[in-house]
C-alpha cells in the first residue's frame, strides 16, 4: 500500500427492501422505509425513467433503463421516482435496496 492511503474497510451488505409495480404515465414516488446503499433495478416489458433522493426531498436526475434490462448502482438512497419512458406504455419494474 503506498504511504499516505489509508485503507477503507468495506461494509458488506447483508439486507434488503423489495419493491415490484408497473410505472404508468404518472410518477410514482418510492419510499424505501430506511438509507439504502446498493440499489439495483430491472425494467421487465418497457422502457422505464428513474430518479433517486438521498434525503427523500432533493432528486437526482432522471435516468432511463431501457426493456429486459438491469441497472445498479453504489449510492445513499431514501426514495425513488419511476415513471415509464413512453406515455401508454405501462412498464413492470422491480426495485431492490441493499443495506
């Protein structure tokens, strides 16, 4: 290890919260019940729209996951915003927090 870094001891996730629903054209907002920091999502039919808060006030950007796919992602979470990517398309998601 070089001189100067310090090493960080991983915290190792063993829970989870388990959210599954369809996104409509309307958003929805997720309450997690607690601080998440791993959270991985898949969009089963359709393309579905993302956002995330970490003091569940202030969102992040929105981000679009296209159909039959899987995103994760290493960051603070309390909510979560879904919406689906196309207005009419209603699309299946499943959310998966990690603490």
């Amino acid at each position: 290890m070089a001189i100067g870094v310090k090493r960080v001891k991983e915290k190792v996730l063993e829970n989870n919260v388990t959210f599954t629903g369809t996104a409509s054209d309307t958003e929805t907002e997720i309450d997690l019940g607690k601080e998440v920091l791993r959270v991985s999502i898949w969009a089963y039919d359709y393309d579905l729209k993302v956002c995330r808060s970490s003091n569940g006030t202030t969102y992040q950007d929105w981000i679009e996951i296209k159909a039959d796919n899987f995103y994760s992602f290493d960051s603070k979470t309390r909510k979560i915003k879904v919406v689906n990517a196309t207005s009419g398309y209603n699309a299946k998601y499943q959310i998966v927090g990690w603490y």
